[in-house]
C-alpha cells in the first residue's frame, strides 16, 4: 500500500503530547442567549440552514437592530459561498469545474480560487491525505441507504484522484481538472471557509465579539459580555444516552475550532462502521480515529487539517499538528485521547469521563 509521505516543514513546534484515556464528540456551543453585561451589551444569536447544514451566528452588540444588521451580512456572505462550492447544485463553479474535468480551464471567483489553493496547500502539507479530489470515490459511497460500493469500483476510481492533477492559474483566476473523470469536493473545507468569511463580514459590520459555527466548523472572535472568552463542547463520538454528551469544553480566544468524525455521517454493515472520511490511496474510510478536533486561528486550517489529522491516524496526525503549531484533541479508535501541549490551557475533560 501507498504511505503518504508527510514533507518535513519549516514550521517547528516542539511540543510534548498528553494521554487521556475515553470518549469522544461533536462541537456544541455552551453559549446563553441574551446574557447581559453592565454596558448594556447583549448576545444576540440566529441559526439558519446553509450549506446544507446548520449555521448558527451569535453576536455581542448594543442593540437588536445592530446585530440583525450584521448577522444578515455574515448569512448573506455563508449563502453565496454555498451556492458556489456546493457539490450537489448544478450551477456554481464547483459544478463548472466539475463539469469541465478533462476538457479546459473554468473562470473561478477570487473566494473559489482561494479555498481551493488552501487546499492543495493542505494536501501539500500532509502528503496527500486531504486531497479534494477523492470526489468520485465519495460518489460511490450512499451513507443513507448503507450501501457499500463494488470493491472492484472503488479500485477503478482510485486513478481519478490526485490533488496533482488540479491546475490552479491566478493570473487567469482559473481551476481545471486534468483528468474527464475527476469530481472536486470541497466538503472538507468549505464551512471553515464559511466561517472566516462571515466573521470578516460581522467585524466590517462594527461586531467586536461574535461566534460562527457552520456545524461543526466554529470560529469566534473577542469575549463575550461577561468578559469571558467563547466555549464549545466537543461531543463524545460514541453517545451513550439519547442527549447530546460531551468529553470536554475548550475556550475559544479568537480561535476557530473544527471537529472530524466517523460518527457524522456512516452506516455499520457486520460490526465494521462506514463513514464518510476516506482514504485517498485506498477509497475506503480512514481507519484510525473516531474524532480529531483542531484548533488554529482561521477556519480553513482547522476544517482541512481536522478532516487530514483523521486520515492520517493518530501517530502521524500528532506529528502534523505539532509540526504546523496548531492544537488538537485526537480520539483514537479505541476510545484513547491524546492532546497537544497547547490544547491543555484550552480544554477543561468532563468529569464523567
Ligand atoms: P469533514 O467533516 O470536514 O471532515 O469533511 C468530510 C467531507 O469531506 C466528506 O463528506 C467528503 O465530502 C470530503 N472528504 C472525505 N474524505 C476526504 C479527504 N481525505 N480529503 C478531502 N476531503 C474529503
Ligand atoms: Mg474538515
């Protein structure tokens, strides 16, 4: 089998790693609505269905008025982007792109060219392990329906993907698939993206102190009324009750946090879990983790690399994330969690675990 070969890089973090035995997740948000500080200041919070999932904006303002504003902006800015990177529309550039794979270069607009060379520079960064390209074996798989491919297929389609063939012109703003065949998906990246996006659009909008989590894909910035920093729960990958149950709560100092996990979307076919994280050298699901949060100061990193950490397996995922200076909760297959140094001033494990 192909190892992914992870580059040695420049970014040095030397960092020791904690041990935590249990559990895992899904991010939560811990905030009260309309919690009030002594200047009047209050939360204000709306969620929506964008990008097929839910968006949830929360803002520190003075007034009603103000935060509706700004909060419209921010939906507005999370609505136009998920109508451009969709998989599933037919219009969109993701859909042109897609549609042109093999044939020529697609015109892109300055948003679609940017998160795809995040991206590529993630795949870059981890030796293929993120690869945006993995599409067409995505397409094989039907979570719902709890159908698994012909394994035959699967192999076949294994030779459509490859980050390497994507050519990106900035001077043309143009994205092509070299290969008919290959399928874009920017599943992986798209609501980190999302959520940098509406945080710029909230503090253009004069909110110092607000919160967006595209589902599991958050970033917030400055504190909250009571002078506190923003908190999110990471869920327990595999709940025991019926509520949702969480491992920890991490603060958020102007931070964005996303959470990978087998537990999203999967079906289990004799004993064995089927998920929607795979391997690109293989077309199967990534074998190591239950859940891989990471913490770094824009969506995208965490978004990409959570959904790479996952591929990658705790070892050489642990690696990366010291390796690029971010933050991380890994849980391993067996229940195991392990964090960066960085993450222990962040994380506060519940008791029960
Ligand atoms: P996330 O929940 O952010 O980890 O993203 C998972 C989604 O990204 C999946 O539903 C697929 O659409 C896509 N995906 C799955 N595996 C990969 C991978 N190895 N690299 C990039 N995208 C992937
Ligand atoms: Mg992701």
């Amino acid at each position: 089998m192909k190892q992914f070969k992870v580059p040695s890089s420049k970014f040095k973090v030397n960092r020791s790693t904690c041990s935590f035995s249990l559990l895992t997740l899904y991010v939560l948000l811990l905030t009260v609505l309309m919690s009030c500080s002594p200047k009047k200041e209050s939360i204000y919070r709306k969620t929506m269905i964008q990008m097929d999932t839910l968006v949830t904006i929360n803002v520190v303002a003075e007034s009603g008025e103000k935060a509706d504003m700004a909060m419209g902006k921010a939906f507005g800015e999370i609505d136009k982007l998920g109508a451009s990177l969709s998989f599933f529309s037919d219009e969109g550039d993701l859909s042109s792109i897609n549609r042109n794979a093999g044939i020529g270069p697609v015109r892109v607009s300055p948003d679609t060219m940017e998160v795809i060379e995040r991206a590529v520079l993630t795949s870059e960064r981890t030796g293929g392990a993120f690869d945006v390209t993995v599409g067409p074996e995505i397409s094989l798989w039907d979570f719902a329906a709890k159908q698994k491919p012909d394994d035959g297929k699967i192999r076949e389609r294994l030779g459509l993907v490859n980050y390497q063939w994507i050519t990106l012109d900035k001077k043309e703003s143009t994205v092509e698939l070299g290969r008919k065949g290959m399928l874009m998906d920017l599943g992986a990246v798209a609501k980190g993206f999302a959520a940098d996006r509406a945080v710029e659009e909230l503090k253009k909008n004069g909110i110092k102190s607000g919160l967006v989590a595209v589902a599991g894909d958050i970033r917030a910035f400055g504190l909250k009324p009571d002078g506190k920093p923003w908190r999110v729960g990471i869920r327990n990958p595999r709940q025991k009750g019926k509520d949702d149950e969480l491992v920890a709560t991490v603060e958020l100092r102007d931070m964005a946090i996303s959470t990978s996990g087998d537990y999203e979307r999967y079906f289990v076919m004799d004993g064995k879990r089927y998920h929607h994280i795979l391997d690109p050298r293989t077309g199967y699901p990534a074998e190591g983790c239950r859940s891989v949060t990471v913490m770094a100061t824009d969506g995208v990193s965490a978004d990409s690399f959570s959904t790479a950490v996952f591929v990658l397996g705790p070892e050489k995922g642990m690696e990366v994330l010291r390796r690029m200076g971010f933050e991380g909760l890994i849980i391993d297959k067996e229940g195991n969690m392990t964090t960066t140094a960085g993450m222990k001033d962040a994380i506060e494990f519940q008791r029960s675990n």
